[in-house]
C-alpha cells in the first residue's frame, strides 16, 4: 500500500515522504521535500496526494537532481480577505472607492498595529500592500472626499434596513496619546483609568444591538455631559430624523441636555443617580418604608430642577407622569434588585470598614466616604451610611416618554441595552486597539476615528451574522492559506482543509 509519510527532521522541519509498506516495514520512495509552516506541509501533502492518485504518471515530478527543491512561491489567506471585503460590500462600503483606505481597516480588523506596520501585516494575509506614502495620502483624502459621511450613511441604511433604529443608545469613552504636551484637541481631562496623559474624549452612537451609527471626537478635557447633544443633533441633521429614542447612562443626566433632547422633539431614557431616590421615593417611603421586593419597580416623577418640589404624601398611590400635569418634572421609574442589593452592601460594607479605619488612624486614604469632621476630630457619618443602607438595589432611570406609551418594564429593557454599546467601545479599544494614538494633526485623528469606525462597523456586522466575535474569525480563518510552491519546475497551488469554526464562518455568511 502507497501512502504519504511525514517524518520530523534533525532541523525541525518535517519532511513529507511517498512510503509503501513492505514485510511490515515502510519503504520511502520518494522524498517530496521538507516544510517548516502548515501552509508548506499543506502544499507538500497536496502535491503528494496528487502523485499517488496519478499513479505516478499525470504529475511527473522529476526529482532526480534536486529531491529537496520545494520553493513557496505565495502564501494567501484568501478566505479571510474574501470574507472582509464580502462584509465591506454587503454594507456598501465599496461607495469609497479607495484601495488604500480599505487596506487600512481590513490591517486593523486583521492585525491592529501602526500604519507603517500594517503593510507587514497585509502582505502576511497575501495584500499587496500600497506604497507608505499612499496610506499616507489616504488619511488626507479621508476628510477630504468626507469618507465619514458616506460610512455612517451606509451603516445607516444597513441598521434601518436590517434592525430598528427608533432606540439608539449613546456613551462616551477617552482614548490616550503617547505625547509629552497638550494642544487645542489633545488635553489632559478627566480618565476612568486615571491616566495624566494627553486625551480626546470620544462619542458614540449606536443602534440597540450595537452596530455604530455615529462617532465624534472632543477635547480631552470636555465634560461627558456636554457630548450627547452635539452627536445626537449632527446624527438627526444627517438623516433627516425627527422620532427616536436616546437611551444614555446616569453620567449625561443633566438638567440642559434633557432640555436639549426634549426641545428638539426627541425621546430619553437616562440613567438617575441614586442621590435623587430619597426625594423621587418619598411617598413610597412614607407609605411603605423602605421594604421592597425583588424585581419591584415604582413609576413616579422626578423634579426636572433641585428646587421644584411635589407634596405626593397625601394619597398612596404614585403621580402618573404627564407633560401638562407636570411641567417642572421628568418620568421616573425606580427598579429593585435583589442582586444589586448584595453588591451594593458589600460595597458599603468595605466603605464603612475603610471609614472606620481611617477614623482610628489605621489607614489614611483621602475623600473616604462616611468620614464627617468635627471640632472633636473625626467620626461616623452614621446619618448617611443609613440613608445609603436604605438605597441599597434601587437603581433609576428618568425618561419623557409617557407610561401609556412605553411600560416601566420596556423602559428598563431598553435601557439595559446600553451594554452593547459598551461592548462596541470594548471591541474598538480591544480587538481594534484604538489607543493608544500616535497622530498628532487633528485631521489624521479624525481620519484614524473613521478608520476604527468603518472597522468596527464591519467587526459587527460579521459577529452580528456567524456569532463568533471579530478575534475569533481572524483566529479561524487568518492561519487558512492558499500556498503556491514549485516543486521539481512544477508549480503547485494547494487550497487549505477547512475547520469546523471555518466552515461555520463561511456557511453563515452565503445564507
């Protein structure tokens, strides 16, 4: 019996043999040469596989002066450029036309790294890379040709069509620079991860499974609050949109941009901060206490200023929100967690602990919570930890839109939708490696945004279709090359086996 052999080499390489088996031993009979990467030991083997079912004769490999010659000649990770520039056709994408700038987001979906080094990283993948120089002019030609424009309109017409873009969902993230100094856009602000270098903070919109919509860049130092209204405006501007619903967590809760949103006819669900729940809750505390039960929500109203109050305490049963009704106040709807209850006093509990320490001088950690000064020294704030203690798994969110419209249960819902916008901000910093940046122009910052943009929309769109996340499409189908050798003056080209993970790639992506 003939078959293929493939021995381990003193070098490390593995050497693939033609053997018959003979008298229980393997005779070799002929060497076909010798791989150092599985694309190479996929060609060989191909090669091999060939012989043997020619019976020798139809692939008449000459081996006589050179047994060893096997020259790869071209490596191509063909279904993985195939499947990326599918997704950048499917989602219209092509509408730029601009090989350069194509190359630039499939390197950062592929590989993120520089813009210097993304052309290593396409001609490992089989692209023939654009010259340095061209890359360069692609920034350039990015606000030029207004490349942003036509991307957030294609991805547009890709959430309309394939979604619902009635909810969309906003947040705000910080990416980094590697410079020494600030300037007009770059400045130090306020960081989460509480970085002192140059920053921009950046916005984005999103439909409610995540797929972008809309991403604008701001000073680094620009409160988050001030973010919301521009993008939402520049985003209705765009096209053309009147009725939709903004859903933004507790951070852009502020008394303008709820003015702002609703003056421009517009609909919000923002997430309220927990100081407002003892005036929003009163009635219920007062008719209630402060027992609630798992999943319990309370639909009442909140004061859209600190200083409007409402007298609520004469009947049991909560205000419903109307506009006219209640012209100084916003709809509220506070929920109650049972396992937020648990996280919430586990965090009290190590704040008291911290306090405590703090008060007996055993720990000095500055703005400790609970820790009230006196003319005595320190001590307990006991008033606020129990007020905080009666807080605990309550959680609120305000929102224009009337309950005979939309149920306190659908408010939630669609608020906790946030967490794909998060997931989107994830992806760009993670997998797409935003940050940190080492443009310096505001103009190749703004082309570096669209680029990152254009890669997360097709990231989605390819996680959304097959439910891999975009690492692992790259993991799967990046080490699947098309190799092309010469073996004995014969040139050979040998197409990969697929994987399961594969072909459940390219299955998801034809139906």
């Amino acid at each position: 019996m003939v078959f293929l052999r493939k021995v381990t080499t003193a070098s490390g390489a593995t050497a693939v043999q033609i053997a018959e088996r003979k008298n229980r031993r393997d005779v070799v009979l002929e060497h076909l040469g010798s791989a150092r990467t599985e694309a190479e030991l996929a060609a060989l083997m191909s090669a091999g596989r060939d012989k043997i079912h020619a019976g020798q004769r139809a692939l008449d490999l000459d081996l006589s002066q050179d047994p060893q010659a096997a020259v790869v000649q071209s490596k191509h990770s063909r279904l993985l450029v195939e499947t990326l520039r599918s997704a950048w056709s499917t989602l219209g994408f092509d509408v730029v036309e601009d090989e350069a700038f194509f190359q630039l987001v499939a390197a950062r979906l592929i590989e993120p790294t520089s813009m210097s080094d993304s052309r290593r990283v396409l001609a490992d993948v089989g692209v023939q890379p654009v010259h340095r120089n061209t890359f360069h002019a692609a920034l350039q030609r990015c606000g030029e040709r207004e490349y942003r424009d036509r991307i957030a309109a294609k991805c547009f017409k890709h959430a309309s069509t394939s979604g619902d873009i009635s909810l969309v969902l906003y947040d705000v993230t910080t990416l980094y620079f590697e410079a020494p100094k600030e300037d007009e856009l770059r400045k130090v602000g306020f960081s989460k991860e509480r970085r002192v270098d140059p920053q921009i903070v950046v916005g984005l919109l999103v439909d409610r499974n995540g797929f972008p919509l809309e991403i604008g860049c701001f000073e680094g130092n620009k409160a988050e609050t001030l973010t919301i209204v521009p993008i939402i405006k520049q985003f209705q501007a765009r096209h053309n949109l009147a009725d939709m619903v903004v859903v933004a967590d507790a951070g852009m809760l502020s008394m303008a941009n709820l003015n702002a949103l609703a003056e421009a006819e517009l609909k919000f669900i923002v997430g309220s901060r927990p100081k407002k729940a003892p005036g929003d809750l009163a009635n219920h505390f007062h008719w209630n206490g402060d027992a609630f039960s798992d999943g319990q929500l309370i639909d009442t109203i909140t004061p859209r200023h600190g200083s409007t109050k409402t007298e609520t305490k004469r009947r049991r049963k909560e205000p419903v929100w109307d506009a006219k009704e209640h012209p100084g106040h916003w709809r509220a709807v506070w929920s109650y967690s049972r396992k937020r209850a648990v996280h919430d006093n586990y965090t009290l509990t190590q704040q008291e602990n911290r306090a405590r320490a703090v008060i007996a001088g055993d720990a000095s950690v500055k703005g400790t919570r609970f820790i009230k000064s006196t003319t005595a020294g320190k001590k307990l704030d006991e008033e606020s930890l129990e007020k905080a203690k009666q807080l605990v798994g309550l959680k609120g969110y305000v929102t224009n839109i009337p309950a005979s419209t939309m149920a306190a249960p659908e408010v939630l819902s669609s608020y906790h939708d946030l967490w794909h916008v998060e997931q989107s901000f994830r992806m760009s910093k993670t997998d797409l490696q935003a940050r940190p940046m080492f443009h310096h122009q505001r103009d190749a910052i703004e082309a570096h945004l669209t680029i990152v943009f254009t890669a997360l929309a097709i990231a989605r769109y390819l996680q959304d279709t097959t439910g891999f996340s975009i690492r692992k499409i790259i993991q799967t189908l990046r080490p699947l090359q098309d190799v092309t050798i010469t073996l004995a003056r014969q040139q050979i080209t040998a197409k990969p086996d697929l994987t399961d993970d594969a072909r459940h790639v390219l299955d998801a992506l034809t139906h």
